[in-house]
C-alpha cells in the first residue's frame, strides 16, 4: 500500500515546508508554476513524482535552491527539514531588511 508516510522524501519535505511558510495551499502554488491538476504539487511533496519542467518555476515560486535540491537526492528527511527552516529563516531575515541593507549585500556580493 502506497501511503505518504512510507513516501515522504527529503526533496518533499522541503517543498511542503517552503510552501506552507509563504501560506499557500498546493493548488495556489500549481497555478503559480502553470502546472495542471489538483494533485500535481501533492505528488511531489509526497515524492510521487519529481516536477521535471516545473522544477525552475517551482524552486522560482518557493525560493528555494537548486543546491539545495541537488543535495536533497536521496537525503534523510531531517536534512529536508534543516535546509528548509535554514531557507526560511533566511528568507525571513530579508523581508526585515531594508531596500538600502539589500543593496549593500548585493554590492558586496558583486565585488
């Protein structure tokens, strides 16, 4: 029997985690990410299926990381969660920075 608890993958779980922190449910982030069907972002987050086509504007969508990702193929669900709440707090932090903060880190980035 094919149940979500036997099937949660590291990769899912930081894909639940990124879209429940931004609010929305899985058939608001399908129509972000033009992808048809109800049960399109269930099945990723269940590890069903992998998104394929709909990983750019997926990851896009949840500010996630194509890194991130990468290092999630075959990851331990702990370590799907750790990168997601590292991911989320980051994303946290720069929503309280200011639009003259933001600009100082992307300088420094480009020198």
């Amino acid at each position: 029997m094919h149940t979500e608890a036997n099937s949660l993958t590291a990769r899912g779980l930081y894909l639940r985690l990124l879209r429940q922190a931004l609010g929305w449910s899985q058939i608001e982030l399908a129509e972000k990410i033009g992808a048809s069907g109800k049960n399109t972002v269930s099945r990723y987050e269940i590890g069903e299926n992998e998104p394929g086509k709909y990983l750019a504007p997926l990851l896009s969508a949840l500010r996630g990381s194509l890194e991130d990702w990468i290092a999630l193929e075959n990851a331990p669900l702990g370590e799907g969660m750790h990168r997601a709440h590292e991911r989320i707090d980051r994303l946290n932090l720069i929503r309280k920075m200011t639009p003259e903060q933001i600009e100082k880190v992307r300088r420094r980035r480009n020198q």
